[in-house]
C-alpha cells in the first residue's frame, strides 16, 4: 500500500510548542569525588612487593617504610648469608 508524501503532511506550523509544559530533564546527579570505599590500605608486606618491583632497593624499602633491611629481607623471602 502506498500513500503520498501530501496526504501524510499534517500541518505543522499551526502546532504551538509550549516549553513552559515540557520540563526540563532531571538532572543526573554527579558521583562524589572523595568515596572513602576508592582506597586501599595495603600491609606492609604488600607495600615492600610493590615497591620491590617498582625497581627500589632493599636499602630504600627499608628506609622509605621505615623498617630494618632484615624485616625486608623477611618480606621477600630473602636469606642472609653471613
């Protein structure tokens, strides 16, 4: 079935668009920026690891977490030899 493109134009400029009937759309509301639940508190363990394989030093471990080299070495599994 076909129609022409005439017979479907209603007449449009005769329809009044009231803005004051259409409200605005709700605004979304924005997520906070400091949500305690987006940290992490990590062990001192953890922190050793992570800088270990960040490329520090025992030496630098140790003084930056301030902890003995040997609480360190501990952390990673590392025996002395001495």
């Amino acid at each position: 079935m076909s129609s022409a493109i005439s017979s479907l134009n209603q007449n449009v400029s005769s329809v009044a668009i009231d803005a004051s009937s259409n409200p605005a759309p709700a605004a979304r509301p924005q997520p906070a920026a400091n949500v305690a639940t987006d940290t992490v508190q990590l062990t001192a363990a953890q922190q050793v690891y992570q800088l270990y394989n960040q490329g520090q030093t025992v030496s630098q471990i140790a003084s930056s977490l301030s902890l003995t080299e040997a609480v360190v070495n501990g952390y990673l599994n590392v025996t002395s030899t001495g």
